[in-house]
C-alpha cells in the first residue's frame, strides 16, 4: 500500500511540474482594453475640436508686427465707393468703341458737298441690245465724248466703223429729247458722257468638215449718251 501511494504522489508530482512548464511557455493573456463610457468620449472629441480653433484664433490674433487682423473686418464692412479720377474718365471717353460681330457701330453721315446754285440740265438718251459689239463702239464713243454736238455729228457721218451710225441716231434722239422734254436748244449741246456696256450673247454654230460645228458669238451692247448745254463764256 505504501508503495502505491508513493507512486501516485511521484505521478502527481510529475504533472504538476510539466503543466507550471507549459504555463510559463505560454505568454500571459493582454487583458481587454475597457470601453470608455459614451459622455466620456464625447467630452474628448469636444476637446480636440476646441483645441485646433484656439490656436488659429491666437495666431490670427498675434502678428508679428503685434497689429490685429483685418482680413475679417474688411470681409464684414461694405465697400466704400472710391471717386473716379478724372485723368482715366477721359482717356475711356477718347478711346473707340471696338466693333462687335452682328452690331453694327453708328457710322455718322458723310457731309454732302454744297451744291451749285445754278445746275446744268443733264439730258439723257439710250439704246439697248444694238447689234455690235462693245469693244468696236466704245472705239467710236471715245472719239465722241466731250465734243460739241455739231463736231460729232461731222466725225461720225464721214466715220468708216459700222458703231457710227448707230451712235449717230442716239445722239440725234438725245438732242430731240432736249428740246421736246426740257425746252432746250438741240444744236446748242456737248456729249457731256457716252457709255458702252456689254449686253447678252446670241449663241450661233457653223457646220464644218467632218461632221463637226464652230461657235459663233454674236455680241450685243448697251449704250447711254448724256448731254449738257454749253456754258456761255
């Protein structure tokens, strides 16, 4: 029996040794941080928000010239209204307007020239479509253009271009014009201006060999005839 016990106690013995060993190896358990109460944390936050605005204030407050702030207070208080200075009134005035697209700057009418108490009669005259053209009658015309009635009517009768004639009867009914419509004498006018414009086209062909065909161009002109009597010396 004593044998037995002496065993058990040795067994006892031997396990309360290895469990102190695996207990020491093991490292001691962090015990839980404790949750603050709610009005405690919020007391906390109140604080670190007070502190950051505190210290902006005492900066705000203390320049390093020892002046308050002024940023504030210019903020605060309305803008006073400065007094326009003279000198750049009048330089905006003289400076102008810059165009702008789709409006149109007011222009002021150009000042016509003062007319003439005394203004010669202009008598006009024109034929249209006459059948030669342009380049062949303002040869004619540029003859004409300034002469008296009488001296043109002598170059254009003795004229060897086909134009003559026809300028000839314009001037003519000129003339006609001035004494039936504007009780003027005829014979006592000058060619003033004699205009030749260039009217359409009549388009022609000419058969040729081969079956083929030419162009032919018979050209047309505008010409317009102004007289004015002649001034008295």
């Amino acid at each position: 029996m004593a044998d037995e016990k002496d065993k058990k106690e040795k067994t006892e013995a031997k396990e309360s040794k290895a469990a102190e060993a695996k207990a020491a190896k093991k490292p001691a358990k962090k015990a839980p941080a404790k949750k603050e109460s709610k009005p405690k944390a919020e007391k906390k936050a109140a604080a670190a928000e007070k502190k950051p605005a505190a210290k902006k204030d005492s900066k705000e407050a203390k320049d390093p010239k020892g002046k308050p702030a002024k940023k504030e207070a210019k903020k605060a208080a309305p803008k006073a209204d400065k007094p326009a200075k003279a000198g750049k009134d009048e330089k905006a005035e003289k400076k102008p307007r810059r165009r702008v697209r789709g409006k149109k700057t007011e222009e002021k009418p150009a000042k016509r020239a003062p007319r003439a108490p005394e203004e010669l009669p202009v008598v006009r005259a024109s034929a249209k479509y006459v059948r030669v053209a342009p380049r062949k009658a303002r040869l004619v015309a540029d003859q004409v253009r300034g002469l008296h009635i009488e001296q043109a009517r002598a170059l254009l009768a003795f004229s060897p271009r086909g134009a003559a004639r026809d300028i000839h009867k314009l001037i003519d009914s000129a003339a006609a014009n001035a004494e039936n419509n504007h009780d003027l004498v005829g014979d006592e006018m000058k060619i003033s201006s004699i205009t030749v414009d260039e009217g359409p086209t009549l388009r022609r062909y000419r058969p040729r060999a081969l079956g083929r065909a030419t162009p032919i161009n018979k050209r047309t002109s505008h010409i317009a005839v102004a007289l004015t009597p002649v001034e008295d010396d």
